[in-house]
C-alpha cells in the first residue's frame, strides 16, 4: 500500500515519514512538499540518509498516486486536497484543525479565522481520537472514504487523563483545570521569537493564558466523555518547556461527594493525606486501569510512579498517574505523551490502522526511549 505525506518537510511530516517508513502494510511513500519540491527528503533530513530516498513531489502528485493521504499543512489549507481524496475513494487524515470540530463552522472559524471551503465535506469527517471514537472511524470507513480530524497535542494529553472520571460520573460540578506543558517541537518547523533558543531555554512559561486555540476542542471532548452528565467548565493554561519533546499535563477534577473519603474534609491542609484517602486514590487508580485495560497505548501507572515524558519519548504511549490531594476532594490526574508521535504522526498512524482494519500498534511499536 503507498502512503502519500502532504507537508513532508515539517516536522509533523518528518515524523509520519519516519513511522510509515518502518510500517509493515506500507510499501511505498509519496512525500510532498511546497518548500521543498523537487528536493529529496534526506538532504532536507539527512537522518532519513540510508532508510528513506524519495523525492518531494507536488502535494497534487502524492494526492493523486497514494492508497492514503496524511497532511500535516497549516489550518485552512487541506480541504481541496480532502476533496480530491473523497472523489478517488481515498482516506484523508488530517493533521490540522479543519476536521476536529464535527463540522461546528462557528467554532472554527472564530478560533482560526477562517471559514469551511467545503463544508459538505463535514458528513464524512470524524474526530481520530481512537479511544473516544474507533467505533464511528470504523463505521464511517466501512461506508466510504473517510476523513479523519486528528487531535490535537494538547487535547490529545488532556482528553485522555480525564476520560475516565467524566464518563463514569466522578466529576463533580465545578471547573476542571488543566495545566499543560509543551516541548519546543509543538511550535512546528518554521522560525519564531519565542521559539527561539535562547527565549525558550533555561526557562518555563505559560503562553496564551485564557485563550488557547485548543481550549475548545477539549471542551468538546469533556462534554462527550461525559456523555449527557452537566458539561464541566475548564480552565486550560499551556506552557512552553525547554525541551524538544514531550507534553505533560496535569489535570484537577472536584470529586462528586460519593467519591470524596469520609475523612478527607476534615483534615487541615497541614496534615499528610490519611490511609482513607490513600485507599481511594488507589479504587480510583483501578477504575482507570480497567477502563483502559484493552487500550493498546493507555498506560496506567502503579502507585508511586508520577508520568514523566522522557517515559513516552519517541513512542505513541499515553502514560498516566492517578493521584488525589490531601483532602480526597480533588482528583489529580498526570498524563504524559509525545507531542510529535501520540500527539500528532503517531496518533495519525494508528488511526489509519482502525481504519483499514490492521493490527492497531502496527508501525508504532517502538518501545519508548528514555534519552
């Protein structure tokens, strides 16, 4: 099977490049590229020297020759390209955001500015987050050519660490916070100021404080994985750490009262967490880990072991840590996974897995590396 990658030369595509490269249904590669065309790809990324040799072709070219297309092109770009592969009868997966609002136009467009091009397109679209939607990928690419809205990073982290709680009613009314942290890679290949080496290293900071283009598209993962339950307020703040990969994200959910410790609200906020809230930390942990117990890349960590990035590095893993505060009242859930694999190529890739139907870690099996 050929696999054509619109956008090759980014760093999203390098990394779908890289994956589809070792992948045993794909045969063939059709990388593109604007920037670069005409180039050969190991010259743009001589690490690819000696395992891939292709040269980047016009994205119509690999739009036009693939069994499926991925495209990792800015918002707004992919449409025409997408419609293209819905007359040939070819999946699209997309890495931006045009797909990842159910076809709620308002939405995008306020966040990104730009309206639908086609947004009769929205009917054979469906957001690629496998865990919440493999049933509706499957359907909807057992009907035709599927369009997939793949995640995004932030939301990806996020989505996962709280779905649990929200779909089995551990969430209180309230607000969920989420506190995020990206490394550098998220920002993408093209040259910024506060992705420059010296604004980003030795330093840690928020960006975008309460208006975060990702904020809504966790919103609507929270309303569904709460599947009818009140729709929980959030409070989504991401930060840029001086790392290449990786995002960690920590999430606070109010418990519901049936699920706080007897004991727990009493206690001064000097005193250590009581046996009682140790033992609900830990029903909570096993209500996580059989949740996910048939997820091939949810990893739910053992007692005493927070996420870490450097964990997940290069593998399309989603760590989690499950843990409560001093009080048994909040729920704090640590998710950890790399932007560039579970968050962008590699989430990209297992979703072509669901819908083609092979084994759902196949090409994405690397065991994580831990420098």
């Amino acid at each position: 099977m050929t696999a054509g990658v619109i956008g090759a030369a980014g760093y999203a595509g390098a990394e779908l490049t890289r994956l589809l490269a070792g992948h045993p249904e794909i045969d063939g590669l059709l990388p593109a590229s604007v920037s670069f065309e005409g180039e050969r790809i190991e010259s743009v990324y001589p690490h690819f020297l000696g395992e891939v040799s292709a040269r980047l072709l016009k994205p119509e070219e690999a739009a036009a020759g693939a069994d499926v297309v991925f495209a990792a092109l800015p918002h707004g770009v992919g449409e025409s390209y997408a419609l293209s592969c819905v007359e040939r009868g070819v999946p699209f997966i997309d890495l931006s955001a045009d797909f990842r609002f159910d076809g709620d136009e308002a939405a995008f467009s306020a966040w990104y500015g730009k309206p639908y091009r086609y947004p009769e397109l929205r009917k054979r679209s469906v957001y690629g987050l496998p865990e919440l939607n493999r049933s509706r990928i499957r359907e909807l690419a057992a009907a035709g050519p599927v369009i997939i809205g793949n995640p995004g990073c932030y939301p990806t982290g996020a989505s996962l660490g709280a779905f649990p709680a929200l779909a089995k009613g551990l969430a209180a009314s309230g607000t969920i916070i989420v506190d995020a942290a990206s490394g550098v890679t998220g920002g993408g290949r093209e040259p910024s100021r506060s992705f420059h080496y010296p604004e980003c290293a030795d330093s840690f900071a928020p960006y975008k404080v309460g208006g975060h283009r990702h904020t809504p598209e966790i919103a609507r993962n929270f309303a569904a994985m709460a599947a009818g339950q009140d729709r929980p307020a959030l409070i989504f703040t991401p930060h840029l750490a001086p790392m290449n990969r990786g995002i960690l994200s920590t999430i606070y959910i109010p418990l519901r009262a049936e699920w706080r410790p007897a004991s727990g609200a009493a206690r001064e906020a000097v005193l250590p967490p009581s046996k009682e809230v140790e033992e609900q930390a830990a029903a909570i942990r096993r209500l996580y880990a059989d949740f996910y117990k048939d997820e091939p890349f949810v990893r739910i960590l053992p007692e005493g072991l927070a996420a870490a990035t450097n964990r997940v590095r290069l593998s399309n893993y989603c760590d989690i840590s499950v843990h409560l505060d001093q009080s048994g009242s909040t729920l704090i859930i640590v998710s950890a996974i790399d932007n560039m694999v579970k968050g962008a190529a590699g989430q990209a890739v297992q979703n072509m897995n669901v819908i083609f139907g092979f084994d759902e870690k196949a090409g994405l099996g690397n065991v994580p590396a831990l420098f």
